[in-house]
C-alpha cells in the first residue's frame, strides 16, 4: 500500500521548483494532485504530463494564490473534479528583498501577500471540507529565516515567520476535529529562486552548513510526505527545518 493511496493533494506554486518535487514525491505515493500556479505554462504543461505518467489523476490550475476570491473559486472547483481535499500545501512563495531602510511598501505588500495570505486563503477555503472529512494534513512552506531572521530579507523574514504561528494556531483550532497542520523550513535549496544568487554568496551559504551542500527539491519533498501521510499522525504544529545543520 503506498503511503498517499487515494488521497488528494492540493499543492500551490507546483508548476517548477520544489512545489513540483513535492508534487511528484505524493503522486509516487499514489496521491491525487491538484496543483496551482500563476499561470499553466509549458513548466506547467510539462509537470501535468510527469505526474499523469505516474498513473493518478492530476490537473494544474492557474489562480494567484494571493487572490482571495480566486483562491475559493479554484478550491471550489478542486472539491468538484476531484471529490476530496485531504493535504493542502501552502508552497507559492516570492522573495523581493532589501534592506528595511530601502524597502518600498510595494515589495513589503508583495511579499506578505503571496507567502503569507496566500496560505490563510486556502486554509480557510479548504478547512470546512475537512472537517467534514474529519481528516486532512496541512503544510506551509516556510523558511529558516522565519525562525533565525535574515538581514536584507524582513519582509520574507516575516511572511515566513507568520506561516510558522499560523500552521501552530491552525493546529490547536482543529485538531479536535482530526486536522493536522505543521510548516517546514527549508534552508539553502537548489531552485530557480536561489539560482539567482552571485557565485560568493552560495559558496558562503556552503560553507556554514554542515553537510556542506545546497538541499535538492527531493531533501522538501520527503519530509513533506512524511507529513502528508499517516506515518506522522501525531505530528501536529511543528516546524521541521530541512537544512543540512545548518541552524540548530
Ligand atoms: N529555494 C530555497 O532555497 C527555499 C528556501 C526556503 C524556502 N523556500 C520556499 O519554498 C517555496 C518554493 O520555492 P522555490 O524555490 O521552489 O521557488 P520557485 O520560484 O522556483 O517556485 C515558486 C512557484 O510559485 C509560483 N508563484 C509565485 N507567486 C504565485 C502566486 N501569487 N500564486 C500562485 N503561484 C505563485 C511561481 O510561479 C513558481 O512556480 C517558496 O515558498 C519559498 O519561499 C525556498
């Protein structure tokens, strides 16, 4: 039996990247996979064909994740192709980053928007399917900065820290009612967000994590099917930071 058999997966910001990892890691486990992104385009195309390949069932749907009326839209219409909503992952993120005394109010807004209010959207779209089910595994991708802090990232920093004390809260709220909530923190993962940085400032990053190399999308998603799936039913309210060592 495989560890996500018959479940469905609402995964966000899947269209590359770890989102798609993770995608693909739960349909190996037999999920169902709803994914979203901003918009469906051949990355999009391309993860809808390598889940499908895997034999479950699997559609992309473009929505921003930031929109809130879009978000019940898109969530409404998951219930109805796919009949159950079991995991939720809060995984769309952006980063705009600055030192607080350059930041504009735009890139502060963006930021929060799309990793932080991002995820209270779908949690409150998807909460009352399940608790109906009385069941369901929420993950929020968060960050090592949103535990440690990072100068030049506060409104990343902020977002990623909100997502923490929201999957905490969430938990207490609902667990009565067999709802499961937790975050994970990723450190140093290589993906198109941290490709973007100049050479010097990885090898820096290298060098302060004790297994001395950079996550792959694969480190996420092992984790987030560990709690996604039953092996962690008395896991509710953590952070798991997948990092290498690099903060303890
Ligand atoms: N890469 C890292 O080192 C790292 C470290 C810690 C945390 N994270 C977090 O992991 C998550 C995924 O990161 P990644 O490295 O795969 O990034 P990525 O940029 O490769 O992928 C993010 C995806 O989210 C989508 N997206 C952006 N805004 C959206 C919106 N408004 N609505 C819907 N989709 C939207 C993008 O189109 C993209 O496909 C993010 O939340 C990020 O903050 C990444």
């Amino acid at each position: 039996m495989k560890l996500l058999e018959g479940k469905t997966a609402i995964v966000t910001g899947a269209a590359r990247g770890i989102g798609k990892a993770l995608a693909i890691r739960f349909a190996q486990e037999g999920a169902n996979i709803a994914f979203t992104d901003l918009v469906i385009d051949e990355n999009g195309k391309a993860t809808e064909e390598e889940i499908a390949a895997l034999g479950v069932k699997v559609k992309g749907y473009a929505s921003n994740a930031a929109d809130f009326e879009q978000t019940k839209e898109v969530v409404d219409q998951i219930h109805k192709d796919f009949g159950s909503i079991d995991i939720l992952v809060n995984n769309a993120g952006i980063t705009k980053d600055g030192l607080m005394m350059r930041m504009t109010e735009q890139q502060w807004d963006a930021v929060i928007a799309v990793n932080l209010k991002s995820a209270f959207n779908f949690i409150h779209a998807t909460l009352s399917i399940m608790m109906r089910q009385r069941s369901g595994s929420i993950i929020n991708m968060a960050s090592v900065v949103g535990v440690h802090g990072n100068a030049g990232q506060s409104n990343y920093a902020a977002s990623k820290a909100g997502l923490i004390a929201l999957a905490k809260s969430i938990a207490q709220e609902v667990g009565s009612r067999g709802i499961r909530a937790n975050a994970i923190a990723p450190g140093f993962i290589e993906t198109a967000m941290t490709a973007a940085l100049p050479d010097n400032v990885r090898a820096e990053w290298v060098q302060k994590i004790p297994l001395r190399r950079g996550g792959k999308p694969e480190d996420i998603a092992d984790v987030a099917t560990f709690l996604a799936s039953d092996m962690s039913s008395y896991v509710t309210g953590q952070v798991i930071q997948v990092d290498g060592g690099m903060n303890m």
